[in-house]
C-alpha cells in the first residue's frame, strides 16, 4: 500500500472513532440524563435543541409547545438541557422541589440562608 492509502485509511477510522465516541455520549446523556424521565415534545429533543429553534425560526414555537403540553403533561423537553411548564401547581413546584440541576446563578434568588 502506498503512504497515501495509509494516510486515507487512518483518517477514516479517526474519523469513524470521533463519530462513535460522539453517538455513544449522545445516548449516554439522553438515558442517564437528570432529564431523561421528562416527556419528550419531539423525538429529537434529547440529543439537540434543533426542533425548537426551527420552531422558534417558523415563529411557531407557542403553538407546537402548547399541543404538546396538551398530549404529554405539565413538563415537556423541549431541548437536551431546556424544558418547559405549563401549570405552576405541578409544573413549577415539581421542578424545584424534584432536585433537578439548577444553573449556577440560581443560588442569586435565594433570599434567606
């Protein structure tokens, strides 16, 4: 084999390599994700934001959120680390009183202790 078809297989299995590696911690993070027990809005909203940024870009995001609140529930995924409430009663309560991972500046809000 020549140096060049040596060279092309190398970067093909780099290239194959990085793309595993990138599946397989894609699907880590979509089944042991502290959100992994959120409903879905769209198949894809475990692994990246795209539906509802196309949402957002077609100015239709209110409408495709509120119809899956209504087939799926209070909370919704609609993005790998974003959800969306509908109620506050079990939306909001749920959410920060469940121990989902909060941003680092939530510790900001935090008026007493």
């Amino acid at each position: 084999m020549s140096l060049l078809a040596e060279a092309n297989y190398a970067s093909l299995l780099t290239g194959v390599g990085v793309a595993a590696l990138f599946f397989f911690l894609q699907a880590y993070r979509s089944l042991f994700d502290s959100l992994s027990k959120v409903p879905l809005a769209h198949w894809s909203c475990a692994f990246s934001p795209a539906w509802i940024l196309l949402c957002r870009y077609q100015r239709r995001e209110l409408m495709a959120v509120h119809a899956a609140h209504k087939l799926l529930g209070p909370i919704v995924r609609v993005g790998p680390k974003e959800i969306s409430v509908s109620c506050y009663e079990t939306g909001v309560r749920s959410v920060y009183n469940a121990g989902f991972d909060k941003p680092h500046y939530y510790s900001f809000y935090q008026y007493y202790g």
